[in-house]
C-alpha cells in the first residue's frame, strides 16, 4: 500500500457486514445487483448461451446474476476513457485489451466450455497470455480485470467478483468509482492473495496510478474521473 492508501479496504465477500470503505462506496446507492434466480439453481455456460439477447448475465459458481439496467453514460464516458488508454498503451505489445461485453470463461479445472460454471464481463480485462483467447472471448483468468462501479453491481463488484478474482489468479483488479472520485488496486502477493490494496482519491492526491502487470502504463485519475456530467 502506497502512502496515498488511505481507506483502503480489503472486501470479504463472505462477511455479512461490509467493511469499513465499501460501505461508504454503497452509501447512497441503490442496493442491487443481487442474483436474479434463487441460490439453489445453478447454470453453466452451455445454458447461458441459450439465453435470449438483448439480456446479459454473469454466473458466478453456477449462480445467474443479472446485468440490467444498462450502465449509466457516466460510467460509459470512464470505461471508454480507461480502455482507450489501455489499448493506445498497448500498441505493439504482446498483451490485448478487451472491452465488455466480452464474456471471460473461469473454470475450476478442465471441464470442457459448455461445463464452465462462472462466465462473467468485467468492463475491461487485459490477457497477456494468447492461449487463453477464444472465438467466443477468453478461457482462464485475465492479467488485469477493471470494473467500473454502477449501482446495479458495485455489491457484486467489490465481494464476489474481488474473491472470484483473487481465487482464479487474476493478477492485478482495478475497482473505479466514479461517484467518489477514487480507484482501487489490488495486486496478487507472493503469498497468491490479495493484499489491502492501494486507494487513490483524485480528489486528495492527484498521482498517477500505476500498474505493475502492465510495466509503464499509468493513469491520472483525476484525467480519469473529472468533467463526467
């Protein structure tokens, strides 16, 4: 954690009471974004791609969450903002940038596509690793993963989807908050897991952020989150 890091939170999807900075990220928001479907149904991908467009869905474990209603144009102009920044970076390199709806297959072990019971769309995701690109989209867990809070996930965002990606490896997850003016990073330690993450608000201190999956990229937030309405 940077000096900057002040309020950073590390979210425990399992805990029933939100820690301490994620409750004031959701203060004032709807509280949505909870699943469509009962818990004891469960879906895999081969069912999800049976469902109707324009529809869109994440499953998490086997559970359907809904993506509706559509983002916001605020968090539009920020998604847009980020990747174009991602992508102009990533001119001649190895690694890709994709931009949802971009479905990013998750699997517990070697079960074939059709098996696979978490497919979720971050807003941005960056693979390094061509292997793992699909016709469809991606197998296997992204280098970088963005999501951009809207009302309708930002519970999703900051519990399930953090454990998911902590869980799958994703190295380094990017959550914006818009609303707030700030970004969390959190990157995976030597130990596999997350640690308590860096927060900036552009706000109070106006440094860039930096990655360190993507050697030489970074961001002012302030470029980022300021002239949005």
């Amino acid at each position: 954690m940077s000096g900057s890091g002040k309020g950073a939170f590390r979210p425990e999807a399992q805990s029933a009471t939100l820690p301490e900075g994620v409750s004031a990220i959701l203060e004032g928001m709807e509280r949505m974004g909870d699943p469509a479907v009962t818990p004891r149904e469960r879906f895999t991908y081969r069912q999800y791609l049976s469902w109707p467009d324009p529809e869109r869905w994440e499953l998490i474990d086997g559970q359907a969450w809904s993506m509706s209603p559509a983002p916001a144009r605020r968090h539009q102009i920020v998604v847009g903002r980020l990747y174009a920044a991602i992508y102009d970076f990533l001119k001649g390199k190895s690694c890709q940038a994709f931009v949802a709806p971009f479905d990013v297959l998750l699997p517990q072990g070697g079960e074939p596509d059709g098996e696979v019971d978490t497919v979720v769309q971050p807003d941005i995701v960056v693979y390094c690793d061509k292997s793992k690109l699909t016709y469809a989209g991606a197998r296997g867990a992204p280098d970088l993963a963005v999501e951009v809070l809207s009302p309708s996930t930002s519970k999703k965002d900051l519990a399930e989807k953090f454990a998911l990606y902590e869980r799958q490896g994703v190295r380094e997850y990017w959550v914006v908050d818009p609303g707030n003016g700030a970004v969390q990073v959190w990157r995976l330690e030597s130990a596999g897991g997350y640690g308590s993450g860096e927060l900036r608000d552009f706000v109070r201190d106006a440094s860039p952020i930096v990655s360190r999956v993507l050697e030489g990229f970074s961001v002012d937030p302030a470029e980022l989150l300021s002239d949005l309405d």
